[in-house]
C-alpha cells in the first residue's frame, strides 16, 4: 500500500478514515518519509546596489524504515506506532525493541522517538541495550537508561551504566550509575 510517502508491505491492513488511524497487521514493513521541521534563519541586511537572487529552498526530509508485527500511525495523537519485533532505522540508527513509538509534530515532523522494552540501538560499531531510550530528534540527544544498560563498542570497550547519554552532534557520551550501582567498565585490544 502507499498513501501519500508512506510504503507499507503487510499482511493486514485496516485504514480508519473516522478517526485518521491506519494499523496494518502480520508482517510489517514500512518507509515512512517525513518533513523536517523549518529552520528560522535571521534575514539578511542587503545593500542596495545588490540584487536578490531567487533560490528554491531545499525540502527536508527524514527518512523511517520500520517493521514489526503492528504498526499503527495515529493522527489525531501524532504518533506512529510500532510494536511485536519492532525494528527501525533512523538517523544512522538501527532500533530494536518491544514497542517503539515516534512522535510528531503539527507539520507531521518527527519530534522524537522511545523505545521500550529489550531495547537494542546499533549506531555504526556501537552496541547499546537497555530497558528504554529516547532520541530527540532536533538536539539528536540520545537517552538509555534501564537497571543495566549495556555499552559495547568493537568489542573493544564494554560497560555496564543505569544511564547513558550520547549526543550525536558532538559524539560526546555520558555515563551514569546508581548509588548502590558498581560501574563497569572493560577496555580491551
């Protein structure tokens, strides 16, 4: 099915035109094209002597991948939902839990994204487990947390954190523990 920039390939589709929800069912797989949000960018001071020159803005766009064995894109709550094997690549990120949500805005961008539950996130040669994340799609902060969240890296360098936060703008990440918590950390050749 495509509606729109939406590619759906599934086993069972029922499209709620009432209530603006579309849920497909069984084996799910979809292509999810979203708007970014604009940009408000400080206008120019020209001199006078100086012509405008038209330019065509550049539309932004994200691209979702996700499959699983219920997808549901909600409307009226602006969330796509995505749950049962529920998998996902975003942003160079490859999601994987029970249940993973993204939330819109009113221009249908995307905000940002949990997983829940046995949740895994590979980002190039990192591994990162944990019990919930959280991505925000603008600052491109990325949150996990859970009892243990597990960090490994070319199985070069392992741990064992309550917390991590990675921001992707700076690859710069961050590591928390409980009071009662022994933080582990394994660095290897």
């Amino acid at each position: 099915v495509t509606q729109g920039d939406t590619n759906i390939k599934c086993d069972n589709l029922t499209i709620m035109q009432e209530s603006s929800r579309l849920i497909a069912l069984g084996k799910v797989s979809a292509e999810l094209i979203m708007a970014q949000p604009e940009e408000k960018k400080p206008e120019k001071q020209e001199k006078p002597e100086e012509t405008k020159k038209e330019e065509e803005p550049e539309e932004k766009q994200d691209t979702v991948n996700l499959s699983g064995n219920y997808l549901e894109i909600n409307k009226p709550r602006q969330e796509i939902f995505i749950r049962t094997n529920a998998k996902s690549v975003f942003e160079g990120m490859i999601i994987s839990g029970d249940r993973i949500i993204y939330h819109l805005a009113k221009d249908d961008s995307l905000l940002n994204f949990e997983a829940i539950k046995n949740v895994r996130i590979d980002i190039d040669l990192k591994q990162i487990n944990g019990d919930k994340a959280e991505f925000d799609v603008k600052k491109k902060i990325l949150t996990v947390t859970g009892k243990e969240v597990k960090y490994s890296e070319e199985g070069k360098l392992e741990g064992s954190y309550n917390k991590l936060v990675y921001n992707m703008n700076t690859g710069t990440m961050e590591f928390f523990a409980r009071d009662d918590q022994l933080v582990k950390t394994k660095i290897s050749n």
